[in-house]
C-alpha cells in the first residue's frame, strides 16, 4: 500500500491533519513506514508550543524516544 504513495503526498496528508489508517503487522519495518513516523511526528513537534524556558535537549531527547520506541515495535 505505501509503495504507491509519494513522499509528497505523505507530507501533503500530514500537514492537512489526515492519517493513514490500517492494520500493519509488526513484521519488518520499511522505509517509507519509518518516513510516515518521523514525518508525523516533524508535524507534531512544530504544532508543539515551545517556551523560550523549554530545554531543547530535553525535548529532543523525548522525540527521539519515541522514534525508538516505534521501533522496538517490530520484529527483526
């Protein structure tokens, strides 16, 4: 199924606020399955109010968190 979307349409649907919805089986993990993560939450973080008093690092650190965790998910 994502073989036929283009990196421009997954950009385009994220930054309209529409997801993807369907049953993936936490088997191998693809290219273009970990590009609609870490373009999903790109869009997450620049809707994210940051204070001038926010630690950057910490909030990289809990994105990047979750990118791993995303990818403790599948089998290898």
């Amino acid at each position: 199924m994502f073989d036929a979307i283009s990196n421009n349409t997954l950009y385009s649907a994220l930054n309209n606020g529409a997801e993807f919805f369907y049953c993936m089986p936490r088997g191998q993990l693809t290219k273009d399955q970990m590009k609609y993560y870490i373009l999903k939450l790109k869009q997450e973080l620049y809707n994210e109010k940051i204070s001038y008093t926010s630690d950057p690092k910490a909030l990289a650190d809990q994105y990047l968190n979750k990118v791993l965790d995303n990818i403790n998910q599948y089998s290898y």
